[in-house]
C-alpha cells in the first residue's frame, strides 16, 4: 500500500503513436529539430528512424569560417571533425570533401556522422592549389582547381568501378584550354559536365564538355540583348558569373549579373541585378544540343554558389 502511493505517475511521452510522431517531425523542416525531438527519449529515437520518408530538410549554408548556418533558424554550428587540422574544407551537397593536415582525404557525412577515405586524391593537393569546387557521387569524384602561380584551372577526376572501391579507380586531367575559362562543374546522370566560358567581342559563349568519356559536347550560348535591367548610360561595373545546377532531371545553367558602383573599390556594395536560368536540352542528341531558357523551376528552390549549388524541394507539397 505504502509503496503503491508513494510511486510516482509514470510519464505519458513514451507512449506517443507513431503516427503522431511522424505528423510533428514531418513539420520539422530543421535538422537540430529532429535531432533534439528524437533525443527526448528512446522510444522516440527508436520510432523516428522507421519513419520513412520524411520531407526533406531544409540546407545548411557552409560559411567561409568553417561553420554552418542553419535554416529557417539562423543558428550557428561547428563540425569538430572538419575542424581538427583541415586544410581544405568543400561541401559537395550532401557531404563535406576534406584534406586533413597530414595529407590524408575524406568525405564526412554530418547526419549521420561517418567518413569515407579518398586516398587516390591525397597527390591532387600537393602545393597547396586553389580549390575552387569538388563533386562527388558513389561511383567518382572530381574537383576543379586552380595553380596559385597560374590562373589555368584543371579539372581532376577519379572513376570507380564499383561504390568507393579504392583498389579499382582511373584518375584523368583535363586543363581548360585557352581562352576559354571553366566556369564550374556537376556530376549528371553519372557524367562530369564542365562549363566553359569563352569571351567574344560582345557576348559570351557557354559550351558544355563531357569529361568522364572522352566526349566533348557544345551548347552555345545566345547574345545577351538590351534586357529590362540593363542601363547603357549608367557607369556601374557589371560582373557575370554562372553556375551548374542539377535540378531533378534537368542540368540547369544560372546566370547572376552584380553591379558594382563605380570607382570598383573593395567596399563597394555589390547588388545582384538579375537571375536567368536555362536548361541543357536534347543532351542526348549528338550536336543538336542546346540552351533553352525556363520559365518555371518546378517547384524547386536553387542555392547556387561558386563552392556548391544545390536544388532541393521548395516544399512538401511540390513534390
């Protein structure tokens, strides 16, 4: 009797329904959400990895300093492992490509942590070159640098012939040729596609080469025309850049102009003046190839940058 009174209720969390479970993680679109929801209790650790599929979870921004900005949220993260003695520090969408202080390579993946070695890159990174962009998948990885004494880029690609079998990989180089600069690089439908970027007189021309094959393949790009942004009396600096977005089934191209006040001074504020984005058609059709500008991203949201660019579901509605 005595022991039956004093025993204390016992707490209902527990028993919370999976299903309920699934309704609130799925409203979570936070990473460190579903980490502290799952760390409630075992029971909830244990139903929240059969939950599957969940909607996808919102990116974390990887900031020059080594940490990661979480969104919607906007908090800070540090990695201890891509911190202790990391040299080079690339996020390739899903994981982080590192060159340790000994030399040594890998790919960690944050959640859940594991590292992969890369040991056939470890010779990629001797005298320290720029390293401006890696793309990895299960079957090859590449990454796209830059000599510091030079400003030629080169793209470094090792195959595999099964998953991460590194007693079995092919390693290549291709350098862009002259005149032309490799605006950037992307792993699609199991292909390196490099973007190489040749100034005319007056425009530019963005041409696509496949690198993994042999093939070479060109895109040409259209003249740029009298947009509704473009100011011909106005003295500000125009600077284009352009990146490789995978969006589905779809190789996009985004092309950022940014405008900076004149004189050019490093603290000039620099503004982004206009987005386009085209899309790679009739890949497959041998010199038909060509760019076609989208009117639509399908419901996709694009995160382009020179480091990484991603396209990830803009909500769980859209698909």
């Amino acid at each position: 009797m005595a022991a039956s009174s004093s025993s204390s209720p016992r707490c209902p969390w527990p028993d919370l329904q999976p299903e309920l479970l699934g309704v609130v993680l799925s409203r979570l679109p936070s990473h460190a959400d579903r980490v502290r929801l799952a760390a409630v209790c075992r029971p909830w650790r244990s139903n929240a990895r059969l939950l599957r599929p969940l909607p996808p979870l919102l990116p974390w921004l990887a900031l020059c300093d080594g940490t990661f900005l979480s969104l919607p949220d906007g908090a800070i993260h540090r990695l201890p492992a891509a911190d202790d003695g990391v040299s080079v520090r690339a996020s390739t969408g899903s994981r982080l490509f590192l060159v340790h202080g000994d030399g040594r390579c890998s790919l960690m993946s944050p959640s859940p942590s594991a590292t992969t070695p890369v040991p056939e890159a470890a010779s990629w990174f001797q005298g320290k070159p720029v390293v401006r962009k890696v793309v990895a998948s299960d079957h090859l990885i590449a990454a796209l640098v830059e000599s510091k004494n030079s400003e030629t880029a080169k793209v470094i690609i090792s195959t595999r012939g099964q998953p991460w079998d590194t007693t079995r990989c092919s390693t290549m180089e291709w350098a862009e040729p002259e005149g032309g600069l490799v605006s950037d690089i992307a792993i699609f439908k199991g292909k390196i596609y490099a973007l190489l970027t040749t100034k005319m007189k007056r425009y530019r021309q963005h041409e696509l080469r496949i690198l993994d094959d042999g093939h070479e393949q060109t895109i040409h790009g259209t003249l740029p025309g009298q947009e509704a942004w473009y100011d011909p009396n106005s003295t500000e600096f125009h600077l284009q850049r352009n990146y490789l977005v995978v969006s589905g089934d779809r190789l996009l191209m985004v092309e950022q102009r940014i405008s900076e006040p004149w004189p050019r001074d490093w603290g000039a504020l620099k503004l982004t003046r206009h987005f386009k984005v085209l899309e790679a058609t009739d890949l497959s059709s041998s010199g038909c190839a060509h760019w076609t500008e989208v009117d639509t991203l399908m419901g996709r949201a694009l995160f382009v940058s020179q480091g990484c660019s991603e396209s990830l579901p803009a909500s769980a509605g859209d698909g």
